[in-house]
C-alpha cells in the first residue's frame, strides 16, 4: 500500500513539474502572455494576502468600490467629451481599444492555434539538416473593427505566392470571409482577413472643400473621393497622371467621376483647374454639370476631335513655352491643369463609325497620353466595354480602377496581368454596391479595394450653379519647334515653311543633299571635286552577270558568267 502511494506520489510530481516547464517554455515563447499573466498572479496573491488578514467581505467591498468607481469615470468621459472617449476609449478608437484588440488578435485569437493552422494548410518546411519543421511565424497584427491584419514572417524557402495559394484554406481556418496577402518586405508579408465588409454601406458626397487650403493646388496630388477598405480616405493624385476606369453598366463609374470634380470645384471656378468633357452618349451622365466644364461636346463627333486637337495643339505650345525652363509645369491661372474628361471610350475610339475621326481622336489621345503629365495635362477615361481593342491604351494610364466586371479575364485587361490573381475579384462585386472597384496605384503591384462617395442628381445642379468654370480660354496658337541649327531641307522647303507660319527670316538655308550629308551637317562631301565646287560623280559600275546563269546547247556550255567548270550530262 504504501509503495502503490509512494509511486502515485511520484508520478504526480514527474507531470506537475512537466506541466510547470511546458507553461514556462509557453511563456517564454509568448512574450505577449508573460506580463499580463505576472501581473494577475501578483493580483490573485495579494488578494488572498488581504483577505487572510482582513476577511473577504472586507476585500470583496473594496474590490466591488474601484470597479464602481472606474465605470463612473468612463461614463462621465463618454458624457462630457465623447470625441476624445471615441477616440481613445471607444470601440474604433486609435489608442487603447486598438492596442487592446490587437493583443487579443496577436496572442488568443491567432497567435494559440497558429502552428496548427500552418500545419493543416499545409504551409511548413522540413529542413533536411536538422530535421525540424520549419512554418510562417505571426510577427503582430493590427485589427479594425472590419479587417484583422498579420505580419508574417516567412521561413526560408517559401515565398508569399504560397500563402496566396493557399488563401480559400487559411479564410476558412479562420473565419475569415476573404484573404488577401500583401507584400510588405523581404521575408516577411501582409495577410488580410476580412470579417465584413467594411464598404458595404453607401458612403455619402464627399463635402466640397471649403476655407483656405479649398484653393491649396497641393490638393491636386491628394483628392478625397472616398474610403479605402481599411476605412482610410481614398485619396486620388490627379496632377501628372492619367485615370482609366472600367466597369460595366451600373457599377459606379459616375460615383468616381461626380467626386473627383467634387473634390476639384473650387480650384475649377478659380480657373486653376480646366475639364474638357466629351460625352458621348448625348449628355446623359454629364449635363448635368455643364456649366463647370470650360468646352463641352456631346453630340457632334467632329467637334470631338477637333477639342482632342485643340489640346495637343495648347499642349504643344505650352512644351515649347516651358523648354529649358522647367522640367514640370506649375498650376497657376495662366497655365492652368486641363483635365480631358471622356465618359466613354470606346464611343469615340473603337465604336466610331467614321475612321477618319477616329483616327484624329486616336493620334491626338496618344500624344496626349504620351507627352501630356509634364506640361500639365491629364485623361480621364471610362469605358464600359473591355476588350483588347479599348484597353490597348490600358498601359499609357498611370491609375487604373476597376469596378464591377463579367469575368475574371475582364479584370487583367483593366488593371494588367495577374490582378485577378493578386486579390481584384472584381466580377464578385454584387450589383446593389455601386462605386465598389480595385485601383491599381503607380509603384504598388497588388491592387486596393475602394468605393467612390455617391452624389446625388440634386448636390450635382448645386455643385453646378455654385462652381462654373472659371479663368482663361485656351487656344492653339500652332507655333510648331523647329531648330536654330543649319538643316538639310529639300528645294521646296521655302514654300512649306512659309506655309506652317515661319517668317522668311526663320527659314534655313538648303544644303545640297549628297551621299554624306546628313541633316544638320555643313562638312563638305569627302573625296574630290570639280573645279566648280560640286561633288564628283563616279563612274558606274559595268553590270554583273549571274554566276548561275548558263547556257547548255546540244549538251556543251555556250556561255557562263565565270571560268568555272562545269559537269554537262550528255
């Protein structure tokens, strides 16, 4: 009996001081648990302490007094000051709350099961050397009330496509609606999980600016048009950049358009903003906001390529006016930034009937494209039909969004190749959450989800009646460049010059075209001359006969270009 007792004794020794080394090593390898867990187990015994010597009802008073007292002073604060309890207090606040929920995220809800999920998912490493299994680790994350982010560090040998492959396995794991992986640095990645939609519900018109920084033309390289889906503002860079938006039918693309001119109507009645609007399908998206664009076209397709012209030609003049000045243009009332706002594309380019206009509306669109970020000129473009014949221009726009499309093919002509793939399921947007899209920003390979702010018809007409457009009208003067150098020109260049608008005093003296004479060199032809000056000519050449040309007559040769022998079949 005592032995049996002894060996129990003993055997619950050996599992208490494993149990104790396994919470050790726990700790030591949750750092985040450490402190809290210290922390309570001071509580705990100093509890006990009070409680051995003043009694428990004493303690359970004192105890149930402070958490009165804390809860009193949380209500006054929420009463009295509910910007700074929301702030940092409150459920979404930037301070305590989130420092709290990132705790929680980092060492319960993640960090607990996280090697059994890398596990399952199938996302571990075995080093051949040392035969340990090697995973991901979780770094720290950052939650939202919507959206839970981790850091990951990544072992070697893996790559963050793998966590990308495995996205529908972790989303399920952990109860996560989707997940996404962005890149955040070598070894190591962001991988997103949503719980809801943070956009889901409709946002409102983005005020228009109002006080000083409302004429601020540093504004141009942040507009706000709406949120991002981690709730930050969506803040779009107009000024040396081109915008291309696809979406089918209903998806939003006016939400878009309406709030960047929203963001852009005080600096357009000040006349240091110029839109040129062409709309295509008869003004049905734009008249309404006639009044705030500087030229207008809706119906006349050749007055549509003629506004197209009449920007390269402003845009051509305004190169050569900044020539060895600057690199860049500055916003100013006298060279305002002139944005060529078109609602549809394929109206105009792919869909014209005449090709001679389409052809002038192409050219100009691609030297606009080209050439138009540093002198101050800017494209925004919708379509609501992608194909290759429309999008072809996809690669000369610096912005890219997509809202919702028909097919996953869809989304890689509109924001390039393996967006789908990087997290742009823009053909999973549902129809009833308009101005919901991915914008593919300059410099950044993964694509961001977004949503526009929604404008109603009537803040539109007041946006209209209160912001006209504004400042200088602009006209080509149809200077064209032309070189203070000595240039090789043909004998009827006088006549073609005098014909572009140059003076007889701007025109350059011909040159005779030799063989050694290029445009731009004066150097006499080599070798040597006549004595009147003029290039000697050389003696032509005698013609040469064809090595194979033969001629067989009754089995004998009768001429051959060269002395070669040659086998004659009898």
């Amino acid at each position: 009996m005592g032995d049996w007792i002894s060996r129990l004794l003993r055997g619950a020794t050996l599992k208490l001081f494993k149990a104790t080394v396994l919470v050790v090593w726990f700790l030591f390898t949750h750092p985040g648990l450490f402190l809290p867990t210290a922390v309570l187990g001071c509580a705990t015994a100093g509890v006990l302490e009070a409680a051995s010597r003043m009694g428990w009802l004493l303690v359970a008073g004192l105890a149930l007094g402070t958490l009165l007292g804390l809860a009193g002073l949380l209500a006054a604060w929420w009463r009295f000051a509910p910007s700074t309890f929301a702030r940092f207090a409150g459920p979404t606040g930037r301070s305590t709350a989130r420092i709290v929920r990132n705790w929680i995220g980092r060492w319960f809800r993640y960090g607990i099961l996280w090697g059994f999920w890398m596990r399952r998912c199938g996302l571990t490493k075995n080093d051949r050397v040392s035969g340990r299994v090697l995973a991901p680790r979780l770094v720290k994350v950052r939650s939202t009330p919507a959206m839970d982010r981790l850091l990951v560090r990544l072992p070697a040998g893996m790559a963050p496509s793998a966590l990308e492959g495995c996205g529908d396995a972790l989303a399920n794991a952990m109860r996560a609606s989707e997940a996404r992986v962005r890149k955040h640095k070598p070894g190591m990645c962001w991988l997103e999980l949503e719980k809801r939609n943070p956009l889901a519900k409709t946002i409102g018109a983005i005020p228009v600016p109002t006080g000083g920084g409302a004429l601020d033309v540093a504004r141009l390289d942040g507009l706000h048009i709406g949120y991002t889906d981690h709730l930050e503002p969506w803040r779009l860079k107009i000024r040396g950049n081109h915008l291309f938006v696809a979406g089918e039918s209903g998806s939003g693309k006016g939400s878009v358009i309406w709030s960047m001119l929203r963001s852009l109507a005080p600096l357009i009645t000040t006349g240091l903003v110029q839109v040129w609007a062409i709309d295509p399908k008869g003004g049905m998206e734009l008249e309404f906001g006639k009044d705030m664009f500087k030229r207008y076209e809706r119906d006349n397709y050749e007055a549509m390529a003629q506004l197209f012209e009449d920007a390269v030609g402003v845009m051509d003049d305004r190169t050569i006016d900044l020539r060895g000045v600057a690199r860049s243009f500055t916003v100013s009332p006298e060279t305002p930034l002139v944005i060529l706002l078109v609602d549809e594309l394929a109206d105009v380019t792919e869909l014209n009937e005449d090709r001679q206009i389409q052809n002038r509306i192409e050219n100009a669109m691609g030297r606009l494209l080209t050439k138009g970020r540093a002198p101050g000129f800017a494209v925004v473009a919708c379509t609501q039909i992608v194909t290759k014949d429309v999008v072809r221009w996809r690669d000369l726009f610096t912005i890219r969004i997509a809202l919702r499309l028909k097919t996953f093919g869809q989304v890689d002509m509109s924001l390039g190749e393996g967006a789908h793939d990087a997290g742009a399921y823009c053909e999973a947007i549902p129809e009833d959450l308009q101005g919901i899209g991915y914008v593919r920003l300059e410099g950044r390979s993964e694509p961001v989800r977004v949503r526009a702010g929604y404008v109603t018809d009537e803040e539109i007409q007041d946006m209209n009646d209160a912001y006209p457009a504004g400042g200088r009208t602009l006209v080509p003067t149809g200077r064209r460049d032309h070189h203070d150098d000595t240039t090789t020109l043909e004998p009827d260049t006088a006549t073609t010059s005098n014909r572009i608008g140059l003076a007889e005093t701007d025109l350059v003296p011909a040159v005779a075209r030799t063989k050694n004479t290029r445009p731009g060199d004066n150097r006499p032809p080599r070798g040597p001359s006549s004595p009147n000056g003029a290039p000697r000519t050389r003696k032509p050449r005698k013609p040469r006969n064809r090595r194979d040309s033969l001629e067989v007559v009754a089995g004998e040769v009768v001429g051959s270009s060269d002395s070669t022998d040659v086998e004659v079949l009898s």
